[in-house]
C-alpha cells in the first residue's frame, strides 16, 4: 500500500540557538553556552536531526491522541444512535465489540481487556506448590518446575510473573493439594481496572484476509 504523504506539520520545538552580544551560541548539556564556531560541524548536524524528528514525534503523538478521542467518539455517537432510533447495541457486556463497513473490506475492533492483580491467597497457593513438588522430588517434571520457578519469582519490579501464573492454572495435574493451589490462586484474582484497545482492519475482497493498520511505530 502506498503511504500517503504526511499532511500535518512538526511540532515546534526550540532552535538550540541562543544569540547573544552579536554572536550565536548553542547550550550544552551541563547548561553552559558554546559558540557556534566551537560546535563541530557533526555535532550541529546531529542536533538538527534530533530537533526535526524529535518535532515530527511530537505532532504524530498528539495527532494519535486525537486520533483516539475521536474514535471514541465516533463510536460512542453511533451506539447513542442505536440505542434511541432503532434500541439495538453493539458488542458484549465487557465492551467489546467490531464494527464493519457495509462491503465488508473494513472494520474496527474495540476490545477491553481486565487488569489482574493477586491477593494474599497467592501465597497459600506458593505452598502448596512446593508441597507437592517436594514431595514429587525426582518424579515431577523438569518443565513444571521450571514454570513454578518462573511463575512465583518476582521481577525487577517485584511483580509477579503473570503469564506464568495463568499457565499453571492450564496444567492437568490431579493430585489434590495441586487443585487446591489452583483454587487459591483463582481466588486471589483481583480486577484492578481495564484497558480499551482500538484495532483497524482493511482487506482487498470479502474473503480475503485481514491486514492491520498498523499504529505502532516499531511495526509500520
């Protein structure tokens, strides 16, 4: 797909360039001003790289700000709509929805996803783990131990690893005190808030396959 050319401007950021006396200077990081014929060529070179990118960066973070209000917006008019001519909805009760254009070859998915945290009861679950695995000693197998280790060590800092608490919980262990962790550890979910998500589709042909439009920096 052929990328359009940009149609919003940098935003404005400082020059780098102080005048003063008649002469030009540039500030350095500790603060102190430099005449410009002592800044290597290389170095004014870089900084106006930095400056015009750096600009660009922040026009697009804002444009994506709005971007978003507006989507929600947007949205939110259209179930407004819904609800008061024609008393339907869109969506699940969690909030999650998609939304197509009549051909069929674009849509937009709203998607809400729970932040989990975990109780005291994590730790009656820990215990009960290493019961087990104690004493199952040699009989338990390397790859469960290796996910208990991972699952319950904290990281820098000092969460837990999710995912691979929520990998424990798929294990099909029958062993009684096993089931009991499992149990502990569902009870110590807590819900702590959630986090909306917008995604953009498009496609060639109704049976065709779905390509993102892509938002994110790293993966246009």
């Amino acid at each position: 797909m052929q990328v359009p050319p940009s149609q919003y401007q940098p935003h404005p950021i400082p020059e780098g360039r102080v005048e003063a006396g008649g002469k030009t200077y540039m500030t350095d990081a500790k603060g102190a001003l430099v005449p410009l014929d002592l800044v290597r060529p290389q170095d004014q070179l870089q900084d106006e790289t930095v400056r015009k990118i750096v600009g660009y960066a922040m026009a697009l973070s804002a444009q994506v700000k709005r971007f978003k209000s507006h989507v929600f917006d947007d949205i939110g008019a259209f179930e407004a709509i819904l609800a008061q001519e024609y008393d339907a909805t869109v969506g699940g009760a969690k909030g999650n929805k998609t939304l197509l254009s009549f051909d069929g070859l674009f849509k937009v998915q709203v998607q809400v996803s729970d932040r989990i945290d975990f109780g005291p009861e994590l730790q009656i679950a820990k215990e009960l783990v290493d019961e087990c695995l104690n004493e199952w000693s040699a009989d338990a197998r390397p790859e469960i131990r290796a996910i208990v280790t991972r699952a319950f060590n904290t990281d820098k800092a000092g969460q837990i690893n999710r995912s691979e608490i929520f990998m424990l919980l798929r294990l099909e262990i029958e062993d009684a005190r096993w089931r009991r962790a499992m149990d502990a550890i569902r009870d110590a979910m807590r819900v702590v808030g959630s986090t909306t998500y917008v995604r953009c589709y498009e496609r060639d042909s109704a049976d065709a396959p779905w390509r993102a439009i892509t938002i994110d920096l790293a993966k246009a």
